[in-house]
C-alpha cells in the first residue's frame, strides 16, 4: 500500500485554475489566520492595550515560515487545529506568544479566514465570468446578422440570428454577473466577536469601554478589506452568508449548462462547433468522430455545483442558537469545491467561446430547407395583392405543404413545396415571384437591432466597468 497512491481530488488534478487552487490552499488558509492575529493585535495596541511593535514586527517577520509538521504534532496532540496553530506561530514567535489570540475565539481565525477566502475566490470567479461574457461580446456582434433556424420545442421555428441566440446566452451569465458582484459587496466580516458574539472578552479586555470593543471590530475588518461587518452573530457568522453565494455560483452553473447543451445540440447539426485540437482524438474506435467534448464536461460539472448548492439550506436550516459543530464537515467540502467547480466551468467555457467554429453554409442549408414553409404566409399576402382570395390562397397552399411534408418526412425528399406552388395554376404567382419573397433576412425581424441594442445598452457597460479584468489564458486538459 505504501507505493499506491492513495486518492487525489479530479478538481485538483484535471479541471480546476492553480489560482483557484490555491486560494483554498492550507497555505493560504494559515498565513491568513497569521494576518488576522496580526491586524487583531495592531487593533488592540493603537486601542491602548499593552502590546509592543516588537512583538508585532515579529509576528509580521514569520508570516510564512510555517512549520506544518509541528503545526501537525500539536494538533495530534490538542486535538484541537486552531490551538495548534497559535502554538506554532507561538514557537517562531516567542516574544508575541503572550498576545497571540488574545480574546479571540476559534471562529475568529476560522471563519474569518473562510469569509477572506470566499471574497478573493468570488473576485476571481468574476473575472473570469466577465471574460466569458466579453467573448460572446465579440461572437455576437460578428454574427448578428447570420439567419439561422430558431427552434421551438426542439422543432423548426422562426428565424433568429446566429448572433441573437448569442445573446440569449449572454444574457443569462449578465444576470449571473450581477448577482455576483451584488453578493460580493454584500459579503460580510464576521469581525471581532468573542465566543457567543457577546464580544465580552474583548469587554473585560478593554475595561467595560464599549465603544473601544465597536472600533475594535470595526479596525480588524477595515485591515482585512471588509467594509461591511455584522452587527450580530453567534459563535460563527451565519451561515446564511454561505448558502446567499453559492447559490450564485450554482447561477452560473445553470447558465452554463444550457449554454453549454444549446452548442452540443448545435454541434449535432454541424452549425457550430466547440474548438477542436489538430490531433484531438474524438472517439478510440470511431475516428471520424468530433465529439464536443468540453462542453460535455461543462454540463457534468455544472450539474455538480447545482447539487453541491443544497448543503449549505441544509447545513444553515440547523444550526442550533449560537452554532452547532456539525456544519464544519460540510462546509469544508462543499464551499471549495463549488468554486473550484466553477472556476473549471468558466475557463472551459473561456476557450469554448475563443475559439467556436460556424458552418455558414449547413446553417444556410438548414434554413433553405425550412423557408418555403415559412415563407407561406408571405406568399399569400403577395397573392392577395394580385386579386386572390385570402381563404383559397391559404387552403391552396395547406394542401401543397402536406403534400410536400409527406415527401420529405415519408421518402426523403427534398422540400419541393416551392416548386408546387409556382406550378399549381389557382396561385396567381409564378417562380420568380416566389422566389422574391426567400430572402431570409427578411425573416429575421429585429434580431440584429436587438443584437445591437443589447450590447451597447446592457453589455458594454460592463464590460467598461470591469476592462482592467479583460483578458486571461487557461489552461485546459482535455
């Protein structure tokens, strides 16, 4: 057994950033809880507790020299991580020992040090949501007035444009961006706050002065870049905070997953295609194949962080008065892998976008094919215009479309339906007559205005706000 190598999580090893990875690192995790002791300890001393710059510069100074191995014994030893860690911090720093923690609880570094985390983790997730949306940007506007076949019911419908549908996508990860930076700048410091949320260690610390315990608070949070603070928490911030944004995570995923099945579907139909590499192998036994595979991927993570999305309803649902113990589980579970998951999500979904590939003339093949049963209506109007009756002309033309239908549903014919009606003598209009009324921009409606539209009113002040963020490389294993 010792030379197996024992399981390793596929978010780590095949799909997640190393940026994302390391947010959620345990060297993250501990120099954080380093930099909170630290700001909790300037806040005590510029608030009058005896506490020196000595000590202080050298709580600075081992900010990262952790020794994991010791950090490890001693929590062999307490059972107990958080008192580990102070004692570990404590060995390098022997002459701040003394005010390391001081008042603190365990859920001041601990959940702190997750809220930090979660903020950095939602800061990039953001990024690279806006990339994706600044790709379908430029897809759209290059295709907005590309007739293309709109379905209904998975069935032929009106036409839209290649750059519309676009921009339906667009428009569902706007919404998702948007709630995003709204739970961004809602996030908020669980701060100083003692074992109950009372902050009556900080009051006895400070002589019963109440409003020193406020600036107390106040200072931590501003040093850890949090404006926002709760006023009340138990023993941890509520866990309500955790169930708020990964709900928005599991947002994205909803987003992505249809975005993502729309261009399989599209793929399907040899309209559009996900990038497909030189030497990409799509199938080990068909070699023909092209399947879209980084779109598939998107659709199974994606349904993984809509699952994940349920624990934290579970987790806050029964949290016991000021805090039960049977959220830490899950929460060390379910928070990093839903943002590992969706930082996988948004860099497939980045090269996906990059790179698309459409098939003008399949997309044009397809419509030519379904156009002369749209264009009926149009034909009748014209019809009429030269002396016909709106309800012959419409009972003429239902007889020729059945017949037509049946052809190419029945014996794999060609949509002869055109043909039929120039031939059939009741229509007071001949072939080059009909085919005036083909054009399928014509068809379209304001699906380019709305394209336009759309990008200069909704997107492109986004894109604006954000363009120091525009622009990044991934690294994708297929």
């Amino acid at each position: 057994m010792d030379n197996l190598k024992t399981y390793s999580n596929p978010l780590n090893e095949r799909y997640a950033s190393k940026e994302m990875q390391y947010i959620f690192s345990p060297h993250k995790k501990f120099t954080t809880w380093r930099k909170l002791w630290v700001a909790l300890a300037e806040a005590e001393k510029e608030l009058g507790l005896n506490i020196t710059d000595e000590q202080i510069d050298e709580m600075k100074k081992n900010i990262e020299n952790i020794d994991f191995d010791y950090a490890k014994e001693k929590e062999k030893e307490f059972r107990h991580d958080v008192m580990a860690h102070v004692h570990t911090f404590g060995k390098t720093c022997p002459k701040a020992m003394p005010i390391i923690h001081l008042g603190a609880t365990s859920a001041f570094v601990g959940d702190n040090t997750d809220l930090i985390v979660m903020k950095e983790a939602a800061e990039l997730t953001l990024k690279k949501l806006i990339n994706v949306i600044n790709n379908l940007k430029e897809f759209a506007l290059k295709y907005k007035n590309l007739p293309t076949l709109g379905f209904t019911h998975f069935q032929p419908a009106q036409l839209t444009t290649v750059g519309k549908r676009a921009c339906l996508w667009i428009q569902d990860l706007m919404l998702d961006a948007s709630d995003l930076i709204f739970q961004i700048e809602e996030l908020r410091f669980r701060g100083v706050k003692g074992t109950t949320g009372t902050q009556a260690s900080f009051l006895k610390l400070f002589e019963n002065d109440h409003e020193k315990v406020k600036k107390l608070d106040q200072l931590v949070s501003q040093k850890l870049r949090f404006d926002k603070v709760l006023k009340i928490t138990g023993q941890t911030y509520t866990r309500k905070q955790d169930s708020r944004i990964l709900k928005t995570l599991a947002g994205i995923a909803e987003s992505t997953h249809k975005m993502a099945t729309d261009i399989r579907l599209l793929q399907n139909m040899k309209e559009i295609e996900e990038p497909f590499e030189k030497n990409q192998i799509g199938s080990s036994a068909m070699a023909y194949k092209r399947n879209p595979m980084r779109t598939e991927r998107i659709c199974s993570l994606s349904r993984h962080i809509i699952a994940l999305s349920t624990t934290p309803y579970m987790t806050h649902a029964v949290q016991w008065f000021e805090r039960t113990l049977d959220d830490s589980a899950g929460r060390r579970i379910s928070i990093p892998e839903s943002f590992l998951t969706a930082d996988a999500i948004l860099d497939l979904m980045y090269n996906v976008t990059d790179g698309l590939v459409v098939y003008e003339k399949m997309i044009e093949k397809h419509v030519m094919e379904e156009l002369p049963f749209m264009a009926t209506e149009n034909i009748i109007m014209e019809a009429v215009k030269k002396g016909a009756s709106r309800q012959d002309m419409h009972e003429v033309i239902r007889e020729n479309s059945m017949k037509a239908a049946s052809q190419v549903k029945n014996e794999g014919l060609e949509n002869d339906l055109l043909k039929m009606l120039a031939e059939d003598s009741r229509i007071p209009l001949n072939a080059s007559d009909i085919n005036n009324l083909l054009n399928p921009s014509d068809f379209t409606g304001r699906a380019e205005s709305q394209v336009e539209d759309f990008i200069d009113n909704e997107v492109n002040p986004l894109i604006s706000e954000y363009k120091n963020i525009i622009g990044m490389d991934v690294d994708i294993k297929v």
